[in-house]
C-alpha cells in the first residue's frame, strides 16, 4: 500500500517477478499477475483482514503511519 495511491482501495502483492493490484472491497486482482497458487493465499489473507487493510487505507490517505496487519499462519 502507498501513500497518495490512485482508488479503488487496493494494495501491491509482490510475489518473486510478479505484482499484482488486490482491490481490497472486491478482494480480486484489477491489474497484474499472481500465480494461482500465490493468489488463493493473497486472497485468503485479504477475505480474513478486508478491515484492517481499509482502516490502513484510510490511514495512508490521511499520511498517518500504517498498522502492522498479521500474516497468514
């Protein structure tokens, strides 16, 4: 996630040479690539901390520090 990003709502899932754009409300790809097995558990992840990842948003939009969010275990 960057700050001063473009919407939708949406963050950066780098994967080896891959990168792929996850809409955060959607929870899907809108630009880029994942391989599929990289993509199921991106978005595992994102359906368990749509939350977070929009407080995060929020936060990025209005410069402040962004929250750690716990990885997938």
């Amino acid at each position: 996630m960057f700050y001063r990003d473009h919407n939708p709502p949406h963050f950066h899932a780098v994967y080896a040479q891959f990168e792929a754009l996850i809409d955060i409300e959607k929870n899907e790809v809108f630009s880029g690539y994942l391989p599929p097995r990289v993509l199921g558990i991106v978005t595992e992840w994102t359906a368990l901390h749509q939350k977070e990842l929009m407080d995060n948003w929020d936060r990025a939009r209005r410069q402040e520090i962004l929250l750690n969010i716990e990885p997938l275990v």
